[in-house]
C-alpha cells in the first residue's frame, strides 16, 4: 500500500513534471544530462517534501528545489567540461504530437539562445517562459522585482531576436 | 513570419516530458533510506563502542597516563564524529525558506567548510592521535631500554603524521579538481546575484 508522502509525491510530479523537464533542458546541453538533472530534482523533492512547512505555495517550493539543483549542476557540469555550453545539433528532444521539422528546428534555436544565457538570467527566462509572475520571479532567484523586470526586458528581447534572425526583428 | 514572445512561450511549453519511471525511482529511494538510516545506526555504535572496548581492555586503572591517552582519543574520535556530522547535516537543501542567492552562500559555506575539515582540523586529529598513543606507549613500553622506546615513539609519530599527511594531501588535491572549480563558478553566480 503506498504511504501518504508517495501519494503527495506522485500527485506533485504529475502536475510539475513537464515544467521542471523543460527546465532541465534549458540547462543541461544533452539530453541524457537533462534526464540526470531531472532526477536529482526529483530525488531532492522526495527527501525535502516532509520538511515542506507551508511556507510558501508549493509550486515556488518546487521550483526553488528545481532551480538551485539546476544551478549546481550546471556548475558541476562546467568543471567537467570547460567548453562553451552549447545544445549539439542532434540533440533529440522530446516530441509533442503534431511534431515538424521546422519546430524542431525552432525548438533547438531556444534552446541555444537560452543556453547563451548567463546562468541567473537563464532561471528568470524559463520562469518567464512559463507565465510565472514577476513576484515569484523575484522570490525563487532572491533579487528584487524592480530588477526582475529590467531583465525581463532584456532576456525578452535576446530570444526573440534569436528567433527572428533579421536585423532589427522584434 | 515574425515570432513573437508569446510564440516562443507557446514553443517552449509544447515540450513535454518523456516517460519516466517514477515507481522505480520511488522504490530506489526507499531503499537508500533504508540503507542510510542503516548506516547512521552503526556509525553512532561504533564508535561509543570502540570507546568502551578501549577501556575495557586498556589497563587505564593502573596508569593515569593510559586514561588520558584513552580521554584524548574519545574527544578526538566524538570531535571528528561531530565534524563529519555538522557538515552533512546543514539545512542546505531546505529550498523552502532559503532565496537562491540563500541558497548559493549557503553550498559555498559548505564546500569550504569540507576544505577546512580536510586542510586543518585532520592534521589536529592527527596530532591529537599521536599525542595519546604516545603517552599509552609510553607506559606500555616502560620495560624496554631507552633506545628502542625512542625509536617506537618517533616512528609511531611519523608513522601517524605521515600517512594523515599524505591522506590530506591526496584528498586535498582531488578537492582542487572537484571542489574548487565549482567553488569558483558558484561565487560568480552569487556575484551575478548581488548585481
């Protein structure tokens, strides 16, 4: 019979599991990496979730867990492998249905211009990326919401002209 | 066609995870649980237990200097114990109530913390350690003649700093190629942080 923490813990990944994933791609270059990141996430979600008080909404709990994991892993990863971070171009993400080549082709623009990205700026991009309010912008990555918004301005900016290579493009 | 933010959050959130094998994962942790609890269970036996077995068979009733030599070698073992213990145990994971930039000080606090043990307190331990077996000898090898307790003493003395040396010194060298990058890369995103 499972005990109430694997419930809770199962309940949690289901409605978390794909924001957390896309975040791990946005800060692991291969895939495999990506998978190793999101295990560890989850790993330190289960050891930490009976020490959750409540605190705070448990959305911005996970996504703390997430993204300090992500933060030092992506320093582990930089030790390892000195090289500049780049997404290989056969990286296979995984594949929503109606999936195209010119998607495909998009997807992985995002993730280079994502993985351009100083490591702080790359947390407040795939926050931003998923609607997250500016409040808990702020909270989860500790600077102010007056800055938050300026780099918001910025990161919008970077990707969308990533995306539309053109001179001047929005 | 023009991609607007709104376009690249539609792109972004189309990525969707692949299957996972959550029961798996849940059943490994049990286990490893499991097995830590395990392992921290026999940690705090061994070494009360070493502790007892030494003045159990240590003559430390006749010899004053055999139970200082065996009080030196408690307090060293339960100082290491709650070194080794302090360091593990940090709150540094408790992402509920710690900011990012919390977060990043507190890793940093950590690994130097791991420099510190390995770097200072071991070569005290060591001394620690070859001050009290050397008072046990002392008395244990009164019956032999002046130079060969000399020779045991010395040898006994850097026997012990020898081998910790040449232990801290590997250890700290395989801190410099793990540790020290990632001490490196985590200051600066906590000085990106502070900007």
């Amino acid at each position: 019979m499972k005990s109430t923490k694997e419930l809770q813990f199962e309940a949690l990944y289901q409605s978390h599991k794909d924001k957390v994933y896309r975040l791990c791609l946005g800060f692991a270059r291969e895939k495999e990496l990506a998978n190793d990141l999101f295990q560890e996430i989850l790993i330190k979600i289960w050891r930490h979730l009976d020490s959750f008080k409540g605190e705070s909404d448990i959305s911005t709990w996970i996504y703390r867990i997430a993204y300090n994991t992500a933060l030092t892993f992506s320093a582990r990863e930089k030790k390892k492998e000195e090289k500049k971070t780049e997404i290989p171009a056969n990286l296979d993400l995984s594949e929503p249905e109606n999936y195209n080549s010119e998607q495909e082709i998009r997807i992985q623009m995002l993730y280079e211009a994502i993985n351009e990205l100083p490591e702080l700026d790359r947390v407040i991009a795939t926050l931003l990326l998923e609607n997250t309010a500016y409040k808990a912008i702020a909270e989860i990555s500790g600077i102010s919401e007056n800055y938050v918004s300026v780099k918001v301005n910025r990161i919008k900016a970077a990707l969308t002209q990533k995306l539309n290579p053109q001179p001047h493009a929005n | 066609m023009q991609t607007n933010f709104n376009d690249i959050q539609q792109l972004w959130q189309s990525q969707k995870t692949d299957d996972f094998d959550l029961r798996g994962l849940i059943d490994g942790l049990k286990k490893t649980e499991i097995k830590q609890r395990r392992e921290k269970i026999s940690i705090a036996i061994i070494t009360p237990a070493t502790l007892i077995f030494l003045f159990i068979f240590m003559p430390w009733q006749e010899s004053k200097a055999i139970l200082l030599s065996l009080l030196v070698i408690a307090v060293a073992m339960i100082w290491v114990a709650w070194l080794s213990f302090s360091s593990v145990v940090k709150p540094s994971d408790d992402s509920d109530s710690f900011s990012n930039r919390e977060y990043l000080k507190i890793q940093l606090e950590k690994l130097r913390q791991r420099y510190t043990i390995a770097g200072k307190h071991m070569y005290f331990y060591a001394v620690l350690l070859a001050v009290a077996l050397n008072i046990a000898y002392f008395v244990l090898l009164a019956p032999l003649s002046g130079g060969i307790r000399i020779a045991i003493h010395v040898g006994l003395t850097l026997m012990i700093l020898g081998f910790m040396h040449f232990s801290i010194r590997r250890r700290i060298r395989k801190y410099d190629k793990t540790l020290k990058p990632m001490m490196e890369q985590l200051e600066k995103l906590l000085l990106d942080a502070k900007n």
